[in-house]
C-alpha cells in the first residue's frame, strides 16, 4: 500500500508526465489532469501549477529539437508533422514573428508552431521563454477556474 506522500509524489509525476506528453503529438489533456490533482486534500497548487508548465514546456522543446535537428526527415510517412503542416505553420510563425510562441498551447497550432520555430532557427532560450509564459498563462487559468487558488 502507497503512504499519503507517495501518493502525492505520483500524482506530481504524473501531471509533469501528462503535461510533457500532451506537448507533443500525442492527444492527451493535462488540463483535467490539473484540474483533478487541484482539487485533492494535501496538494500545493503553486507546486502542480510549476510541474505543469515545466512538462508542458519541456514536451514544446522537443518539438524544437524535431524542428532544429530532424527537418531532413520531414518527408517520411512516419515523421510526426506532415509537409503541409509544416508549411502553415512557418508562413504563421513568419506572419506573426516570435511573440506567436506566446499561443504555443492552442490545441491543433501550438505543435506544429513549436516545430516550425525550430526548424526556422529560433533561439532556444527566446524559445522556451515565451513558450513557458504563454503555457503557464494557460495553466493559471484551468487552475483559476478549477478553484484553486495559486498561493
């Protein structure tokens, strides 16, 4: 049987996991992982809310480093963004410019502009901030509205 503090410790894992995950191509939603984990006895929200925006970011830079390192394989059935997306998405972040990566955690834009902005030769640490603003901005709010509190 897991103690009280093993539970939490998992809990924390597996927001940071779903949040990194949800970054990438893979559907999940680390909103309700969030919003649940808010609500439990004994949680520090400002530690779910820091877990939840690092995951989230650090699963935006992978789609960085797809996009710096593996555009050369863009045109395989398997590489996970198709050429078309990638088009769109680097004639948008070209529009809009670097503040675009401030809307990184809009679902269906937000991989494929975290790609093009690798595969455009975005700084990394330009990069990851406006990324990490524009996904903790996001957070704030399912935990605002979750009603929780960031203390």
């Amino acid at each position: 049987m897991l103690t009280a503090a093993e539970l939490l410790l998992s809990g924390y894992f597996g927001l940071f996991l779903s949040a990194f995950l949800a970054a990438t191509l893979i559907p999940l939603s680390s909103e309700a992982v969030l919003a649940a984990l808010s609500a439990a006895d004994g949680v520090d929200v400002a530690l779910l809310f820091a877990v939840a925006t690092l995951g989230n970011t650090l699963g935006a830079a992978v789609n960085w480093a797809l996009g710096r390192f593996c555009l050369k394989w863009r045109e395989h059935k398997w590489f996970p963004f198709s050429v078309a997306q990638i088009e769109r998405a680097g004639t948008r972040f070209r529009r809009y410019g670097l503040w675009s990566l401030l809307f990184a955690w809009l679902p269906f834009v937000g991989d494929p502009l975290t790609f093009a902005a690798g595969a455009l030769q975005v700084r990394f640490l330009p990069f990851v901030v406006l990324v990490g603003i524009g996904k903790g901005a996001r957070y704030a709010a399912v935990l605002w509205v979750a009603g929780s509190a960031i203390a």
